[in-house]
C-alpha cells in the first residue's frame, strides 16, 4: 500500500472517533458499527453539503484533525533529532504546514473511499498505557486491510490518536524516514515547510479551478 492510501485509511477512521468513546471492555462489533456509522455521517456533512462553502469545508475537517490526533507528539517524533535542533517558531511552523498538507491532501477523500465494512478485533493496552486497537477494513474494490491504531487515552474521557500501522506499516516510521531523507537533500527544516506549505497552495489553486 503506498503513502496516499496509507494517510487516507489514516484520517478516515479519525473522523470516526471524535464522537466515541473508546472503552476497551464495549463489544467489538457494535463500537466497530458506531465508528463507521459516525464515520460517513461526519465525513458526507463537510464534504457533501450544498450549504457549505469550499473554505468552511477546509475548516471544518481542520477542526476535525486538530481534535483527533497528538499533533505536537507526532510532530516531535517525526522530525525526530531534527526536532532538537530546530528553534520554538520552526516546531510550530512545521507543526501548522504538517496538518495543513494532511487536511487538504486526504480529509477531502474521506466519503469517497470503498469501504464496505470496519471490524474490530480486539483492543488491547501497551506498556505505555496506550490503547491498541486491531482492526480489519473491508473494501469493495480490493482485499481486506490490517490495521493497529494506537490510541492515547487521558483522564477526561478524550482520546487522541498517536500512530496507526497498516499491514504492520506505521505511518510515523514512514514519515520520519520521508521527511528526513527530504531535509538532508533540500538542507534543512526551513525548506521542508517551504515545500510543504508550497504543495498546499498548489492542492488549494486546484480545487478551486
């Protein structure tokens, strides 16, 4: 599976857990029916409705990922030593670009991906206190999908989504290999949020044409 559909399995399950508590003792087949059900209504409000503008949609899914995920720890760990050596501004700076590029790049895909059926397996906790939830997504167009997402749960009840690995495949590793392989050749952070508010641009002038 190459990086795109990766991201988009990615931020389609997210949408789902917004709204839902995780708990790890709740019957597998009916939370897996409650993700997908939350799933396609939140993902066909943004990107179906005729009485929302393209800006509103953006921002709509926008909020959406913000809410979802450990931004600043996925962040961290993907810059990785490069994260040490960067100033306050260039952290926040890259932060911003990354959920920039992942909104407009794969929220939009969201209502469009096949899927006919999520399952979960199991849910589990790590060593760190992290909750892993194994799960199989059924597609209509193509064999069934692996994927262990691992949650970070706090004390209010929130859930945030820290990694997800498809078919053994963790995003964070494939980003932090991605983006340290581009910082060595453009030579440094600065030009890696150049290039990627620079993609941004480039997928907003294309929606709207």
């Amino acid at each position: 599976m190459n990086i795109k559909s990766f991201l988009m399995a990615f931020v389609l399950i997210a949408i789902a857990l917004i709204a839902i508590p995780l708990n790890a003792k709740a019957d597998s087949d009916r939370t897996a029916k409650m993700f997908l059900s939350q799933l396609i209504s939140r993902a066909q409000s943004y990107t179906e409705s005729a009485y929302l503008s393209k800006e509103e949609k953006r921002q709509g899914l926008h909020h959406i990922f913000t809410k979802s995920f450990e931004i600043r720890r996925i962040g961290k760990f993907i810059l990785g030593r490069h994260w040490k050596r960067a100033t306050l501004d260039q952290r926040q700076r890259f932060l911003d670009a990354f959920t920039a590029i992942t909104v407009q790049t794969y929220a939009p895909m969201v209502a469009k991906v096949p899927i006919s059926k999520f399952t979960v397996k199991r849910i589990q906790s790590s060593s760190k206190g992290h909750l892993l939830i194994h799960s199989i997504v059924s597609r209509k167009d193509g064999p069934d999908i692996k994927i262990v997402w691992r949650i970070v749960p706090y004390a209010d009840g929130i859930y945030r989504i820290l990694d997800v690995q498809v078919e053994g495949i963790s995003l964070l590793v494939t980003l932090r290999s991605e983006y340290a392989s581009f910082i060595q050749r453009a030579g440094g952070i600065d030009n890696l949020i150049d290039a990627l508010w620079a993609k941004v641009a480039e997928l907003q002038k294309s929606v709207k044409k």
